[in-house]
C-alpha cells in the first residue's frame, strides 16, 4: 500500500472516529442497583444527568446503604459506557495493520 492511500484512509477513519465519539458524548445510558432503587443517567462523556431514587431507598438510619447503591449505579452505567465506547471505536480499527501498534 504507497503511503498516499494510506493516509487517505487514515483520515477517512478519523473522520468516522470522530463521528462515533460525538454520537457516544450525546447518548444517555441508564443503569440501576438494587432492583431499581437507585437509578443514574450519565452521557458519554461521563457527566451525571439525573439521579432516581425510589422513596423505599431512603432510610434514615441505613444512609450507608443508599450510598452504595449510588456507587452500584454509577459503576453499572460507567461499564455500559466503556463497552459501547470500546464496541463501536474498537471495531473501527479492528484489523487494521497500524505502524507502531
């Protein structure tokens, strides 16, 4: 492959790249603990959108509890996150013979 055509494609790829990443940073992912207790939406850029919590969740005197439902939440939405990133950035360069790489 001469060099010209390889970075036409690199481009084209970048171009793609750059594509998939804006439409991951606007999608809202959702994710739950406890059976629905705790409810969180975080964009693809990892920014907090909302945050539900079902009223049963709330007890005075096992905040501990509702804390790590919260943690449970955000780790859950957080992978969702990271496996579509890696699914759709990922495939693009899968079988691709990178310099360097």
């Amino acid at each position: 492959m001469n060099m010209q055509k390889m970075m036409k494609n690199m481009q084209k790829l970048q171009g793609k790249m750059t594509r998939v990443q804006a439409e991951l940073e606007e999608k809202v992912f959702e994710a739950n603990a406890g059976g629905g207790m705790v409810t969180i939406e975080m964009n693809g850029k990892y920014e907090l959108q909302n945050i539900k919590l079902n009223p049963d969740a709330v007890d005075p005197d096992d905040v501990e509890a509702l804390e790590d439902l919260i943690l449970a939440a955000y780790h859950n939405v957080k992978s969702q996150i990271d496996a579509e990133s890696q699914e759709k950035l990922g495939g693009l360069t899968q079988g691709m013979k990178l310099p360097g790489m």
